[in-house]
C-alpha cells in the first residue's frame, strides 16, 4: 500500500468549501463550471489556480488508479447521506492521497493529545526532520496547517503560533466509520490496533464512539486478526 504510494506534496491551501464543491461535482450534485468559478474568485494568477485545481482534482475529481474505489465509496455516501460532514469525507481522502498531508495531521495529533494544543514550531520542527530542513518542507507544513484550520480540526491562536484541537467530531454511521478507519490504515501501510484505533494521532478531529470492534467486523473491506502478541488488529482484507 504505501510502499507504491507517490509522496505527492499537498502545497496549496485549500479551503474546506472547495473542498466540498470538488466532492459535489465528482458525485454528479453540480456543475464543473462552479468550481471553476469559485477558484477564478479566490484566486489571481494562472500559475495558482492551475495548483489548486492540480490538488483538487486529487483530492475528489481524478482520484489517484489505486484510490478510484475507495474514493467512490465515500462519494457514494455523500450521495445517500448529503449531510454526510465534508471534513469526515475530505479528511479520509487527503491523508490517504498526500502522505505529506497525513505526516501533518498525525504530528498535530500527538503534540496535541495531552493538553489539546502546541506550537507550530513544534510541528514544524517534526515535520524538518522526516523531510529535511528546506524552505519548501516549511512552506507545505504552513499550508496544510491552514487548511486543517479552514477544515475546522484546529484553531490557530496568538498569529498563528499556537495550535488549538477543536473538540472531536462524532462519527455514528458505521460505514463511515469503517471507511474512516480504512484511510488511516491506508495512510499507516499496515494493519493497525483496534484498541488504540479511537486515539490515532491522524484522525485526531474524530471520535468513532463505542463498539469499534463490532463495526470493523461488519466491514466488507477490512479484517480483524490477531498480531504475534494475540491483540486484535484490523487491516484491508487481501492485503
């Protein structure tokens, strides 16, 4: 899984309403022309607009060969359950689509898990030392960070410098949440325990509430096993 993954840099901040136009547009709900025209609003040159679409289109509109079925299965959910949060759907695909996305979001999740806040500097220093200490490692963490903010997960205070969680947002359909889970294992490239599945650093706006267990056993697409110390992990059945 993550071995074939490209490391596709998400370098554009993208606003959690475009977001939802671009999801709208892949689930046949709008027009192609309604993105088009909220970009050329937001943005002024050719050369960004380009990008942001180029980011879009991987996010929902051209998914990646690999994620085409798993990406449908949440536009599907959007279709029966329009009131289906944008952030759930959005989320799932940008950690499983842009590595560099979910290094962010995962980071963001441990610094924050004790007090519910850090420092960008903290972030920005993990970030340094996976992918080296460049201009453009700083400047990619800089933008997903706002658009984790714009995404409603964080709240940036005192200019930017301190990161605030937002209070978790519950998941109750179970297929969603199954889903949910399939993308941070997707992300990790490995299976995962399902007793510290409610407190992955990656999904950390979300809370998947009780019977975990039982809604992963009820998932065509994943699995439950045993790892060498008898614990229950879930992983993505034939993989």
């Amino acid at each position: 899984m993550k071995a074939t993954a490209p490391q596709i840099g998400f370098d554009r901040f993208i606003e959690l309403d475009w977001a939802a136009t671009a999801l709208r547009v892949r689930a046949g709900l709008s027009e192609l022309q309604e993105l088009i025209d909220l970009i050329d609003a937001t943005h002024s040159g050719l050369a960004a607009k380009k990008k942001t679409r180029t980011v879009l289109n991987r996010l929902w509109l051209e998914p990646r060969p690999d994620l085409i079925e798993f990406a449908e299965r949440g536009i599907q959910f959007y279709r029966d359950t329009p009131d289906t949060p944008i952030l759930t759907l959005s989320w799932a695909m940008a950690i499983t689509t842009y590595p560099f996305f979910g290094r962010v979001a995962e980071i963001v999740g441990r610094l924050t898990a004790l007090q519910g806040d850090c420092t960008s500097v903290e972030v920005h220093r993990r970030m340094a030392e996976a992918y080296g200490e460049r201009e453009g490692t700083r400047r990619m963490t800089n933008m997903v960070l706002q658009t984790q903010e714009s995404w409603g997960a964080i709240e940036r205070t005192e200019k930017g410098k301190r990161l605030v969680r937002r209070p978790k947002l519950p998941i109750r359909e179970r297929k969603v949440v199954a889903w949910l889970v399939e993308a941070c294992v997707r992300y990790a490239g490995r299976p995962l325990a399902v007793a510290s599945m409610g407190s992955n650093p990656v999904a950390y706006p979300f809370d998947f509430g009780s019977s975990l267990s039982y809604v992963l056993s009820n998932s065509g697409e994943l699995e439950l096993r045993s790892d060498s110390m008898n614990d229950h992990v879930v992983g993505i059945k034939g993989v």
